[in-house]
C-alpha cells in the first residue's frame, strides 16, 4: 500500500520558506528556460508570418537579403510576363515591384542610429500583403514625397510619427498614415512610392519583384524556367522560405545562448533541490522509522519522497512559466545580422515551450530528489527508530 | 582565531550539504565570470579601434556608396595624413555557414593606415604587385588550411559573380585583439570587373578611412569632411572608427542587455541556493545558539558565527569557480575561435566574480543571524529539533 499523497503535499507545506526559496530557484530556471525558447519563437513566428506560401520572389542569384539584390528593368518585366503570374480583379498582374534600402534614423529616447529598411511599393504591394492595414492617416499619393511607416517605427524612431517628416535623398518626406502588419517584419519598415524613391536615391533598379502564384503547384516550374534562362541572373524562392532563411542565423544564436544558460542555471536548481531534499529527510528520519515499522514498504517510501521534489519542481515550473508568459508583452527589437535591419519582434509563448518548460521542472525535481529519497528508502527500521 | 575555527568546524559538520552548496556556487561564479567576458568581447572590436582613425561613409546608409572623386578632396583637408578606401564584399565562400568579413581596399595605402596587419615584407610587395592577390589573417588561414599561392574563390553576393584570388600574404595581428579572421583584396579588381558588367556601380567607393597626423584634430576634420559634402548627391557621415563600431555594437544592444541581465540572474538564483542552505542550518541549531547565549556569549558573537560560516562557504566557491572560469574560457577560445578573436578573462570580471561570491554569502545569510541573534533562550532551550 502506497503512502497518501497528501503526506508529500503537507511535509512542503511545513516547511513552507524552504519550500518557497527552493522553488523559486527552479521558477528562475525555468523562466530563463522559456523566455530564450519565446525569444527564439517569437523571431521566428515574425519572420515566418511576413511572408505567404503562394507569394514568390524573385531577387539576383546569390544575393540573400533583397538590400543585396538588384533587378534590373527588362528582368522586371520579363518576370511580370511569365503564365504564372496571377491576375488581379482589374486584369493586371497581381506584381510587386519593389525597391528595398536601408536608411539610418536615430531610435526616440536613446536617439541612437539604427538601419531602418525603406521599401518602394507599387500600386499592387498591398493586395500582395493582405497582412499590412492602414490604421492612421492615408496611402501616400503615387508621385508625391509621402510615405507611411510600420508601426513599429511609428512608435520607436524620429520622424516615423504621424505627420512627422524623415530626410534622406536630399528630400523631406511626409509621413502620412501607419500600416499595422502584425507580428511580421513589415511592420518595422517605411514604405513610400518606388519610383520616387528610385529617384531619390538614384538607384535606377528594383531590389526585388513579388507576385502571387495563379496556381500554387506550379512554383518549381516557373522556378527552373526562370534560374534557366541566360537573360535573367535572377532566382526564385517562396516568400516564406525567404524570409525563413534570413532568422536562421539569429534563431540558431538564441537557441544555443539559451540551451547553454538552462543547463548551467539547472546544475544550480538541482543542487538547490537536492539539499533540501537531504534535509527534508534528515529531519525525519524517526518519522521514516516509524513508517517502515507501521508496514510502509521501501517502495512506497523512495514514491513519496520523489512524488514531494517533484511536486516542488511543479510549483517552481508553473511559476516560471507564469512569470515568463507576461514577458508576452514585451517587444524587442535589435538588428538582425542577416539583413543588418532593424526587426521587431516579441516573446512568444507557444504550446511546445510551455510543455517543455513544466518537463524541464519536473526532471529537475526527479533529479534533485532521487538521492534524498533513496537514502530514505534504504534505512534501517531500527536504526531509523532510534534516532531522535 | 577560536571564532574562526568554529566557523570552519560549523560549516564541515554537513559535509555533503556543504560541499553542494560549494559547487552551486562555483558553477554560478563560472558562468557569471564567463557571460561578463563575453559581454567584454562584444565590446573588444571597439574598444581596440583607434580612435586617431576616421571612417566616412555615406549619411543615408552603410548601404549607399560615395563617389572615388571624394579621395583627392578629403586629402586637401588639413589634418589628414592619409586616405584609404575600399568596400564591404560580402563573398561568401563555399556556403552561407562559412562567414567571415572580405573587404576590397586600396592596398598600399591601406596597410600604411593599419600598422596592426603584421605582414612579411616580401609578402606585402607580392600582394600589393598582384592584382588579384588577397591576403588573410591566420586564425582564418587555419581554418581552411589554406597556404600562400593557393586560388580562393568567393561568390559575391552584393557583386554578382565568381571571384577568384591568389593568396599572397597571411598576417598576424599585433595585438592578441586584432581581428585576424579577415581576407582583403584590391579595390581595383573588384572595380575594374564593375566597369565591364555593370558600369554604373564602377567607381564607387563604401568607405574612405582618414588617417590623422594628431589625434586632437579628429573632430574638427570629422566636420570639416561632413561639411564638405553637405547638400551634395552623396552627403557623408564620418565618425572615429571606435564610434563606427560602436554604433554597429549598439543596433545589436539588446542582445548585450539580455546577457548583462542573465548573468546577474544566474547569481540570484545561487543566492536563494545558499540562502535555503544557511537557512536550514540554522533552523537546526536554534538549540544551540539559546545554550551559546545561556553561556554568556552575546547577540553579536553569534550574528558573526552564523554570517562567518555563510561567507567561509561562499568564498570557498567563488574561489574554486575563479580558478575554473580560465581554463573555461581557454577552452572557449579554442573551440570557438571562429566566433571569438579572443576569450580572455579580464582582472575586473575577477573581481566582479570576487564581490558576487561575497554578496551571496552576505545575502544567504541576512535572514538566519536575524533569527540566530534575536532567539529568546527559553525558546530556544524548549524547542525539540
């Protein structure tokens, strides 16, 4: 017969301050456990959701990041005339041409200098991005020094304001409107009208050409066509396996900083646990005894004392994850390496983290408490019985 | 000396619960000595910059090139000893995995600006001879095995294209901080190539490096560059290079907040470690501590036994966990030595490590000479541990 499991519950909460200080410990592990795993998903989720699976985009070969690319005229149009491209409601092309920089504007507050990217958008870039709304003010006029800014921007840097103007290309630009897009990397762009912005920065070519497939199955054809034909440097990649390219590197940093971290800050949880647990048995030591003589088998002893450090894990996890779950709030934003621009992007809480996370704790906990319990399970009845 | 005994007697009487307390904290000081080097690293690019050193770029980005014609009219300023140029290539070689930073200069010139490329003589002379020649650093030499007269091809990403180098030179750094994962080649290759495949992008320049004839004169040239160029098609930016760095240290700031924050996270946690442990000993010495008082000894005698025995185990591991924070970075700097130029414990984070070990054991034990100092000893006498 097992011990109730209310034995284990009671014993933490009779020693409630070791109990709190203990799980505490573990709730910091595991916070820094799930807050580098959201960090991680978070960049991701932006950089994934930024583009569509039926969106392609077409940039020069080799180049990685469209601040890299060029397309010349004739290419542009040669790709606008290709079968797959779809047709919008008025019969045009539903085509992107863009023209993609990056600018220096100081950040609000701190007033220090970061890459801001600056897209030039064509009549139909929004039907491409059904994610990007228009939440203030108005599109700018095509043929006009107007451009809008991503929200992101609107909050974090000079000039991104409603309003507000950004010099660069000898010219003063007019903010007129804020697009909200989400959790995706548009929103920490400036988008204006392409050809003056090609004008203004004497660029005379595009970065990039986006289009929505007419049929979705038909991307690897167009694909080789393309990557074939002499006329065209040029390739071709989904806009989710694009913009999935550029995280990789930044991910792949924050995954390792934060495995790393977990795995030194667990050997401190686990050593914290273990003491307490080594107390919790040495100061029970007849209560054992006692047990063992009432007919308790070792069995049901070493169970309770893993059921109590689990059960302690459990709280310090949950706690964790609770106080890394507000970090839900918090944006972030930093240069990505890839592209050398400027991206906002907020902690993400996930499923997978958060089962991950209780999983860590509860191994913590299993780790920490097998010794103690061991030492429980092995002790002589007599012995036991004799201690005071 | 006997206060001191007891101390080390007190905290030897649970071996086991003491020496995990000990290796909780030297894995805490070693990750906190690591995570502020590494901080230290990130800043190691600028701090080693010259400041007598000017980079002028283009004022809207990095991105934007500036005019050759510059050259000759930055070298008519006052002050400025020696101009260089040159463009961030941005080849990658074989794959996108195999990083490392290619720049296309003017040679000559160049290598004057930095004394800290450390060259052959006769390796120099055939760089600077051959036009397709490039030189590299031996960290990067190394890791691709690559020997003087060997062919390296990178594909450009910002120039299209395969490009093709001899290598010529390896250099060392001067100093244990220069860069040495680098390759540079001549500017002129990279232009001539530009003015047969796309002439509009031939004779642009990334950057200008200005050289100095006295440190002091840096700002006004600085202004004097800027102003030069003011409503210009390319206007310019020009700053120290520590400055440059430094805004490029800056854009990735929050990355170097969230470290700074982990690692004195790590020595909280550690802190509620010892705590817990400084409490349960003495939750079990109540008894003790209510005899030591019937005996005459006062509050203080035993707050300085209990907040010793916290600070002796403390510093016990924070001595073990600085002793092992330097093989670890030795260890981090070989084995990563394609991330790091170098991994080097400064005598600061040792002393920063030093003062953690010290707040741990101060802080574990506030709460138990509280209690150990305050117990009534009728109370302490009556209780049964």
């Amino acid at each position: 017969m097992g011990i109730p499991y209310s034995y284990s519950f009671r014993n933490l909460w009779t020693r409630r301050l070791t109990t709190v200080l203990t799980a505490s410990g573990m709730a910091l592990v595991v916070f820094v456990f799930s807050a580098t795993l959201m960090l991680a998903a978070g960049l991701q989720k932006t950089l994934v959701d930024t583009g569509s699976y039926d969106n392609v985009i077409v940039i020069r070969k080799s180049a990685t990041s469209e601040v890299q690319s060029g397309v010349e005229r004739l290419q542009a149009s040669i790709i606008e005339s290709q079968p797959e491209v779809a047709i919008g409601e008025s019969g045009q092309p539903l085509l992107a041409k863009e023209l993609v920089v990056l600018i220096n504007i100081p950040k609000r507050g701190t007033n220090k200098p970061a890459n801001v990217v600056i897209r030039g958008i064509s009549a139909r870039s929004l039907l491409l991005r059904p994610q990007a709304k228009l939440v203030e003010g108005r599109m700018p006029k095509p043929g006009s020094a107007e451009v809008v800014a991503g929200k992101s921007i609107a909050q974090r840097f000079h000039g991104g304001g409603i309003g507000e103007t950004v010099r660069f290309g000898m010219r003063n630009w007019i903010v007129v409107g804020v697009f909200d897009a989400g959790n995706t990397g548009f929103s920490s762009e400036i988008w204006g009208d392409v050809d003056q912005l090609m004008q203004a920065f004497r660029r005379p070519v595009y970065s990039s050409v986006t289009f929505k497939l007419r049929d979705s199955s038909r991307f690897d054809e167009f694909k080789t066509r393309i990557e074939g034909d002499p006329r065209l440097t040029l390739e071709a990649k989904r806009e989710t396996r694009f913009y999935q390219d550029q995280s990789e590197m930044m991910a792949k940093f924050l995954r390792i900083l934060g495995l790393t971290l977990t795995v030194v800050f667990s050997l401190g949880a686990v050593i914290g646990a273990m003491i307490t647990m080594y107390a919790a048995v040495a100061q029970r030591i007849a209560e054992i005894g006692t047990l063992r003589a009432l007919g308790f088998q070792k069995g049901s002893i070493l169970a309770a004392f893993v059921l109590e450090s689990l059960f302690l894990g459990l709280i310090g996890g949950s706690a964790g994850l609770l106080f890394a779950s507000f970090l839900q709030f918090i944006t972030i934003s930093t240069m990505n390496w890839q592209t050398f621009a400027e991206l906002a992007f907020s902690f993400t809480l996930t499923f997978d983290i958060a089962w991950k996370s209780l999983a860590f704790s509860l191994v913590m906990g299993f780790v920490g408490g097998v010794l103690p319990a061991l030492r429980a399970a092995k002790m002589n009845i007599v012995d036991a019985l004799r201690a005071s | 000396m006997f206060i001191l005994k007891l101390l080390i007697r007190n905290a030897l009487r649970h071996k086991l619960r003491t020496s995990l307390t000990v290796i909780g904290i030297a894995i805490a000081i070693v990750a906190f000595g690591l995570l502020r080097t590494l901080v230290g690293v990130w800043y190691s690019g600028a701090e080693h910059s010259s400041a007598s050193r000017l980079v002028t770029r283009n004022a809207i980005s990095l991105i934007f090139p500036l005019p050759l014609s510059y050259k000759d009219r930055i070298r008519q300023i006052p002050g400025v000893k020696a101009v260089s140029y040159g463009n961030w290539f941005g080849g990658i070689y074989r794959d996108e995995k195999n990083f490392f930073a290619n720049y296309a200069v003017e040679p000559a010139s160049y290598l004057d600006l930095y004394p800290e490329i450390v060259l052959p003589a006769e390796q120099k002379a055939a760089f600077i001879r051959d036009r397709k020649g490039c030189i590299v650093g031996q960290k990067l030499a190394d890791l691709y095995g690559w020997r003087i007269g060997d062919m390296i091809t990178l594909r450009g990403s910002i120039f299209p294209g395969q490009w093709e180098f001899v290598l010529r030179g390896i250099y060392r750094g001067a100093e244990k901080s220069t860069e040495e994962r680098v390759l540079l080649f001549h500017w002129d290759y990279l232009n001539e190539t530009m003015k047969k495949t796309t002439p509009r992008r031939a004779d642009q320049v990334g950057f200008y490096m200005i050289g100095i004839t006295t440190p002091d004169l840096t700002a006004e040239v600085a202004l004097k560059v800027d102003g030069m160029f003011r409503n210009s098609l390319a206007e310019t930016l020009t700053e120290t290079e520590r400055a440059f760095h430094l805004g490029f240290i800056a854009m990735t700031e929050a990355i170097v907040v969230a470290i700074q924050i982990v690692s004195y996270m790590v020595i909280v946690i550690i802190m509620i470690v010892a705590a817990n442990t400084m409490a349960m000993t003495a939750r079990e010495r109540i008894t003790e501590y209510a005899t030591m008082k019937t005996l005459g000894f006062g509050a203080v005698h035993i707050a300085v036994i209990v907040f010793g025995e916290s600070i002796f185990i403390a510093m016990i591991g924070g001595a073990i966990g600085v002793l092992l924070t330097f093989p670890g970075a030795r260890w981090i700097e070989t084995e990563l030595s394609q991330y790091f130029p170098s991994f080097s414990v400064s005598p600061g984070t040792v002393y920063l490590d030093l003062l953690a070990a010290c707040m741990i054991g101060m802080v574990a034990a506030v709460f138990p000479t509280w209690r150990g100092a305050t117990i009534r000893i009728a109370e302490g006498l009556r209780r049964i541990g």
